[in-house]
C-alpha cells in the first residue's frame, strides 16, 4: 500500500489526492497509463533542474568567492553532477523509492540497483518510470552541490568527492525514503512537497557539520575579500530561478494547474523576497547591492519549495516575506554571534529557508489564504506537529550521519583541509593546475 504514497504515483499535489490513492487502490493502479503530456513537462523540468547546477549554481558560487578560486568551485560542482549521477544509478535511486524485498519504513530496498527491471514500458504513474529516475536524479545531484558554498575556499577536492558520495547514500537517500517513497513520515502525512525537508534541510544542516570541523578561511571574519564577480553571481541566480520552476513546477509530476500554481507561487515568493532583502540591506547599509538582491532571490525560492504545491498566491507572498526576513538576519547570526564562516550562507539561505517553509506550511495551506486547505478532520496543529516532527528527524539524522562521514573522509584522505599554503595560493592553480583568468 504505501508505494502509493510515492509522488511519482500521485498524479495531483495535494494532501487529499495522496489519502485518496491510499484509500483506493484501483484508481492508483488505473492512473498507471502513459500522458504524452505529463512525460513532455517531467522531461523538460529534468533539464530545467539539471540547468540549476550545471550551469546556474557553479555560476552563483563561483562568483562570491576569490577570482584564485572560481574553478574550484566550477570543478567541485561539475564533478558532483557527474558523480551523483553515476551513484543514484548504482544504488541511491532504489534506496530512496523501491519498496519490496528489504525495503521497510526507513529505507528502501536493492531491487532497482542500475535500473534493474525498468525498461522502455515501465510506468511511474502517468511518466515512464526512467523519466521519473532522471528527474529525481537532478535533485540528487543538486543537493550535494548546495553545500559547496558552506566549505569553498579551503577544502581537499579528494574529501568532496569521498564526503558527497558517502553523503548521498546515508543521508540523502534515506530522508528521500522516508518523505517521497513510502516511508515513516509519507505515512504520517508530512508536507514536503519538492524539498524543504528532503533537499534543503539536510544540505543546510550537513553543511553547518561540515564548516564546524574544517574551520574558518584564513583571515575570517575581517578580512575576507568580496564576490570577484557580482556580475556571474547575478547570472547563476537568475539560471537558478528559472530553473526552479522545473524543480518546483515538475515535482508536481503532471502537466496541470498544480504544476501551474506551483510554478506561480515560487515566482511570488522569490520576487517578494528578493525586494525584501534589498529593501532591508538598503536601509541597514545605504546601498542596495545586486548580490544582496539575488541572495534574497534564493532565500525565497528555498522557502517556497516545500510548500509550493499546497499554498496559494496570499501564502507565496507571506512566504516570501518571511524569507527576507528571517534568512537575512540568519546570515548576521551564523557569520557573527556564532562565528562559523559558512563562505556562502549555506545554512542561512537553504537550511533556515528550507526549514521555514516546512513549518509555515501547516498554516498557509489553509484556504483563507488561497491554498488547498488540509483533510478533513485535521487541523492546523496536527499538520503543525508533523512539519516540526520531520523537521526534527531530518535535521538530527543529517547532523549526527553528517558529523561521522566526516570524521570517515577525514580519516581517508589525511584531512579535509588544504595547506595553508595552497589556501594562500588558491585552489585552481594548486588542487587544479588552472587559472580563470590570465591577464597577459
């Protein structure tokens, strides 16, 4: 039964299209015919989604930090989507979706190791089932690279490869489990309707471990250098942003008005928090900057991705809100009272938005706000308790699993830290043998 708790099994977004497909099984197993439609979209917002690391976020990270760095940043997220993509192939797709033999409520089971039995005619819903395996691997090739803006600048590329790759299979694929394919918190009803919990919450969180153990860049807090390049951060954030509507948009798994709405809702909360952000940095520093706007933009389109197939307009410009706000004093909070120099607000834009938006959910799904309101005899409280449930369980799992893979990688590879030297240097020329720029 619980295989239909699976999204790519529900063909609509809301809360009540899930308890309809658990309570009648029939119309899941009749659902089960191909829509040219549906696969056209879910196709199209793979490549979208793909088109947010590769190039749009490589583009946004490789821009904030030193012009002796940005390949780094470029080649740890390339690397990344190609290693990923390799993994969720191997394993990390049937851990995260396949029920059966050796599955249970808390991770699947090994049936789909290399697409095992899934050929040309298999079926996820209305999408061929290795349409549904590509889209969910843009996910899973994202989320490792969200947190190579906590730790750029100073990490052993060898420990980014070991880390991510360890990572995805303890901890993304797992959280996957339990909130998209059929585990323990699907069950219980959780709202996570494209990553609030599964993508940012666990990226936030492991990359706050991350920076705690590998310790700050030479010369934090007073004397790092500004983004070498405002102008490709802007770039990346906009590729971002288009490409969220795919992430968003697509995690609807069908070409109708939930998709639509969802695309909606995350354009208003991110342009809401985008003038937010502008409008509280113009006020506290006396010029608005471009890369404040667009880290804004983030911090909205984070926020709106758990709650996007549930609100309405009216939530969407709560959220976005509430996303300026809150993600903009994080930033203060992590770099200053805490003291941890997460390079490039990791943890304050996707780990704090991510979370917010889980949490915000339980109320602005509420139809006195526009959104598809929550099954009959729940109330707002229950949800309440769910969304801070998951939250809770993502955000230990993520940090305990997290804080023993790096002691793992640590082991593995000397330390996770480049010399002082080669920090001093850059990491192009000394991880890499590279430039960006050649000025002669």
């Amino acid at each position: 039964m619980f295989k239909f708790l699976r999204r790519q099994a529900v063909p609509a977004f809301s809360l009540a299209a899930v308890l309809l497909t658990i309570f009648t099984p029939d119309a899941a197993f009749a659902a089960d015919q191909l829509n040219s439609g549906d696969t056209a979209w879910i196709i199209t917002a793979t490549a979208l989604v793909l088109f947010m690391t590769l190039p749009g976020l490589a583009l946004f990270y490789g821009g904030l930090v030193r012009s002796r760095n940005v390949l780094s940043v470029l080649m740890h997220c390339v690397a990344i989507a190609c290693l990923m993509s390799v993994l969720w192939l191997i394993i990390g797709y049937s851990l995260s979706f396949t029920d059966g033999a050796g599955a249970n409520d808390l991770i699947g089971g090994l049936s789909r190791m290399f697409l095992a039995g899934v050929g040309t005619e298999a079926l996820s819903g209305t999408i061929p089932e290795n349409v549904f395996f590509s889209f969910q691997m843009t996910f899973a090739i994202i989320t490792p690279a969200l947190m190579v803006g906590a730790y750029v600048e100073r990490i052993k590329f060898s420990a980014v490869l070991i880390l991510s790759s360890l990572w995805l299979i303890v901890v993304y694929a797992p959280v996957t489990h339990w909130v998209w394919g059929g585990g323990w918190l699907a069950q219980m009803g959780v709202m996570d309707f494209a990553g609030g919990l599964v993508v940012h919450a666990t990226a936030g969180i492991s990359s706050l471990v991350i920076v705690k153990a590998l310790g700050a860049r030479h010369g934090f807090p007073n004397d790092v250098a500004p983004p070498h390049n405002p102008g490709m951060v802007a770039m990346g954030a906009c590729m971002l942003w288009v490409g969220w509507f795919g992430f968003n948009g697509g995690s609807a798994l069908a070409a109708n008005g939930g998709a639509g709405m969802a695309l909606t809702v995350t354009h208003i909360a991110a342009a809401t928090a985008s003038l937010v952000w502008m409008l509280i940095e113009w006020k506290k520093y006396g010029k608005p900057s471009l890369v404040g706007l667009v880290t804004g933009t983030i911090a909205g389109l984070a926020t709106i991705t758990p709650a996007s197939g549930f609100v309405g307009p009216i939530g969407a410009l709560i959220i976005g809100v509430a996303a300026g706000l809150v993600c903009f004093k994080m930033v203060q909070i992590v770099k200053t009272a805490w003291k941890l120099d997460d390079s490039l607000d990791v943890f304050a834009v996707h780990g704090v938005g991510g979370s917010l938006g889980t949490i915000l959910v339980a109320f602005l799904c509420a139809p006195m706000f526009g959104g598809l309101g929550l099954p009959d005899g729940k109330t707002m409280f229950d949800a309440l308790g769910v969304q801070a449930l998951g939250l809770a369980a993502t955000v230990a799992w993520s940090a305990i699993a997290t804080f023993i893979l790096v002691k793992i990688t640590a082991g593995l590879t000397g330390g996770i830290r480049v010399r002082e030297d080669d920090e001093l240097e850059g990491l192009d020329i000394t991880n890499h043998g590279e430039t960006a720029y050649r000025l002669d």
